[in-house]
C-alpha cells in the first residue's frame, strides 16, 4: 500500500471541496490534526491515515462528475448541412441550439440567434458559414462545479474523450439533476 503525503491528503482534500472541518468530521479525528498532517507536522498513525483516506473514498463517491449528467446522445449538425436542415432539426428535437460536430469532433455550434443574426435568405448556406464557435469541452471526470462554471458562460459543453464528442450537458440537465 502506497501512502499519501500530506500534500496529496491536502489537494485531494481540496478536489473534493471539503474542508479541514468537514473531513476531521467524516473521518473522526479533529480539525487541528488534520492541519498538522497536512502541514507536515505529525505523521499520522496507519489507523487514523486509513480512516482519512476512506472518508476521502466516501467523499469521492458522492461528487457528481460529467459522466453522471451528460447526455451520450448528442443531437448534432454537420459544418455541410444546410442552415435549413439545422432549423428542421432544432424544431424537431425542440432545441434552440446544435454542437457542430465534424468526425466525432466538436468544430462550432449553430442557435437559432445565429441564424437571425446571419440574416434572410441563409437557408441553403451550410452551417459552417453561420455558426459560433464550439461549445467548451471537458473530460468525463469533470466535476459539477466546473460545469457550472462553464455553464455561467456558454449554453452547452461537449464532454470528450480522446478528443471524441461522447456526450453534451446544457444548463437542463444541471436543474434537473439538482430537482
């Protein structure tokens, strides 16, 4: 068994949103005795280590990740289509925006602000010539704070793996993760 160092303990500790209280809590020892440990100052014995790391485990287990709202069927337009064939799809799948996805790769995305925007008579423009810039990109192991974060700012994020599209998160499925 490999152990921890304190600044392992510390930035997992962190990655996880906890603070010193919270995992002194969890793992019932005190909140000075996890500071000491984290400081370097004391070298914990392997019992009260073991109990830290498996509040760390516990904790772990309950962050909401990417892979847990993302939606793995990701409704997309290729640049080509035509600016017509997003609108159709974007009715269809009541949508007000489409990822751009070219090769499993996300290239932009299309809303129907950018339609409008583009003016009339755009309809058989492919969507390369209308569309925004992509939607962010993030790892499935992403946590729902960084969702959040991106979310503030854009309306959808690709989650990717190995550069692939694997799945989409919009602002719904974070309310509707939190309902």
């Amino acid at each position: 068994m490999e152990l921890p160092t304190p600044q392992d303990l510390r930035e997992r500790r962190t990655e996880l949103g906890l603070t010193q209280n919270e995992l002194a809590d969890a793992a019932g020892v005190s909140q000075p005795l996890i500071a000491r440990i984290e400081g370097g100052d004391v070298d914990p014995r392997l019992s009260t280590l073991r109990r830290i790391v498996g509040a760390l485990n516990e904790a772990e287990g309950e962050v909401v990740r990417a892979e847990n709202l993302m939606h793995e069927s990701v409704v997309n337009v290729l640049p080509d289509d035509s600016v017509h064939a997003a609108v159709e799809l974007m009715d269809k799948e009541a949508y007000s925006q489409l990822p751009v996805i070219q090769n499993g790769v996300p290239v932009g995305s299309i809303s129907q602000g950018d339609i409008v925007e583009a003016g009339s008579d755009v309809g058989n423009l492919p969507v390369s010539e209308v569309m925004s810039e992509s939607f962010p990109t993030i790892a499935r192991e992403a946590t729902v704070d960084e969702i959040r974060n991106l979310l503030d700012h854009y309306k959808g994020i690709v989650v990717t793996e190995g550069g692939e599209t694997i799945g989409i998160i919009t602002e719904a499925d974070i309310a509707s993760h939190l309902s």
